[in-house]
C-alpha cells in the first residue's frame, strides 16, 4: 500500500488590519502520513475526541478524492503537530491543507495548488491561513466568484516573530461571534489603508511604520475581551518598540520586531502583568508551504 506524509507550516493570518485576508507561514509544522488500507478510517498521534471521521485531515482528504473522482479506500492518519491547538497559528488550517495534499499525492497529482486551495477553501471559508500553508512566505488572499485568488509579497530577511502562546484556548467560532455584522466607512477605510501600509512595511523592513499601520478596527478591539490582560500585554509590547497583532483569531499575540532580544526583555516584565502562563514561541518565516516530507510505496 502507498503512504505519504505531509508537511504543513504553522500560520498566522490578519496580521492586524488584513482581516481573512493576510497570512504568513512560520516554521512550527504539522507533519501527517497517510497510508492507503483496503478499508476502515484508523486516525492515531491526537486526542481520541479528534479520532473519528470529522477529523478534519480526513474530511479534506475525502473531498479531494471526491473532486477527482477517485474511489475512497481505507486510510490511516499518522498526526504528529508542533502546532498548538486552537491558537491562532493555523492548526485547523495545516490538517485541511495535508489531507487535500495527502489525497492528491496517493492518487497521481491530479489537481494543482490551486485546486487543492479552493477545495479547502469551500470548507474553511477563508483562505488567509490556507494560502500562506500552501504556498510559504507571506500571502494576501481574496475570493472572487466563490473561488480564492492568492498572491505572495516580499518580506524583508530581517524579521523576527515572537508568538505569545497562553495556556487556554479560543475557537473560532467563539471569535468570530463578537464581531458586529456591519462596520461604518471609517473604519473600512481605516483598515485598507493600514492594509497596504503593513505589505509595505514588512517588504521595507520599516518598523516604525509596521507599528504604526498593523492596528485596526474590524476585529481586534472586538475580541481582546476574550483575552486574559490583551491590553497590559499589548502595552508592554508597545514599550519595546515592536509591532503587535492577534496571531488570526487569538489568543496568541504575535509580536514582529529586529529586535533579537525581544524575547529577553519580555521574559522579565511579562510575569509581572498577567495571571495566565504565557508561552514564548521564537519564530521565524518559512518560505516553503506544504510539501511531501517522505513518500513510500
């Protein structure tokens, strides 16, 4: 039987004002091997609530094959995740984007990036995580006509990433849900304005500018209630001269600087301010999206 394993970069999408549309792959991976069986689902390497036929690397996998019209067999799925789950940096995402890939690989590579992308995008509903952990490096994404367009942006080599990784999670729902139905002019303007500023300065290496133009009003004001002592931590940040954002819907903060002791000097104040057990993730960018990692027949 063949088997195959996947490997999909962790994500973080918005980046403050590029709501469900910017994303960027960091280099925490979900590795997942997919082995053809004659029948049955065996899922094994995450919680048992997760084993079952709604796991998500399994439900993209069946869509794929379902789009090639390719006959479901049995399969066995392997999860190994350095991704933290329900985080904001792209669990949810690195699975779809596996089991699509997984699919397609068992069965000739019948189906492009893009094909793979907007069939995980129909599930998803969004492609600011998917598109960065298909393709690498930083994306900005829209849908058009029910299908996603994708293209990629320059980032300046210079970039350190710090995730803020807390000991409780967030689900998306749950994020989504505090958000108003409609939003004034102002604020639309306010953040495709800021939009563009935060391309450029992450192309530019700018970080006054960074800081500066990765604020915004559609989301974040919204779902930092949700969020254990957001504003001491966002304030803390600020005083170091690095940018701040939610890492996609949080709880994870996400904090862009050159600073290479960033992480040493938030080590020391971050205990002080917050009750809750605050992880420091050093990240940096990973320019390769999602890839076969070994394949076997």
């Amino acid at each position: 039987m063949k088997r195959v394993t996947i490997r999909v970069p962790a994500t973080t999408a918005n980046l403050g004002p590029g709501f469900d549309a910017f994303g960027c792959a960091l280099n925490l991976y979900t590795d997942v091997t997919f082995e053809e069986t004659e029948y049955g689902l065996e899922i094994t390497g995450c919680d048992e609530e997760f084993t079952g036929p709604d796991n998500l690397a399994y439900v993209s996998y069946c869509a794929a094959l379902a789009t090639m019209s390719e006959e479901l067999r049995g399969v066995k799925i392997h999860i190994e995740s350095q991704i933290p789950i329900c985080r904001g940096l792209g669990s949810s995402a690195a699975l779809l984007v596996a089991g699509a890939m997984g699919a397609n690989v068992l069965r000739g590579n019948k189906l492009s990036t893009q094909g793979l992308l907007n069939i995980t995008n129909a599930m998803e509903g969004h492609p600011d995580n998917l598109a960065p952990a298909f393709y690498g490096g930083l994306t900005a994404s829209m849908v058009d006509n029910g299908l996603p367009v994708t293209v990629s942006f320059p980032l300046h080599p210079d970039w350190e990433f710090l995730a803020l990784v807390p000991d409780f999670n967030l689900s998306t729902p749950l994020a989504r849900s505090v958000l108003p139905k409609e939003v004034s002019r102002a604020d639309a303007i306010y953040n495709i304005s800021h939009g563009a500023m935060v391309l450029k300065a992450l192309e530019l290496g700018d970080e006054k500018l960074l800081r500066t133009a990765m604020q915004d009003r559609l989301h974040q004001n919204y779902r930092k209630s949700l969020i254990q002592d957001y504003d001491a931590i966002a304030a803390l940040v600020r005083t170091t001269g690095a940018a701040f954002c939610l890492s996609g819907a949080g709880p994870t903060l996400l904090c862009i600087t050159q600073d290479e002791k960033l992480e040493e000097k938030l080590a020391k104040k971050l205990p002080a301010i917050t009750k809750a057990n605050w992880q420091m993730l050093p990240l940096h960018i990973e320019f390769q999206g999602a890839h076969v990692l070994r394949s076997e027949e």
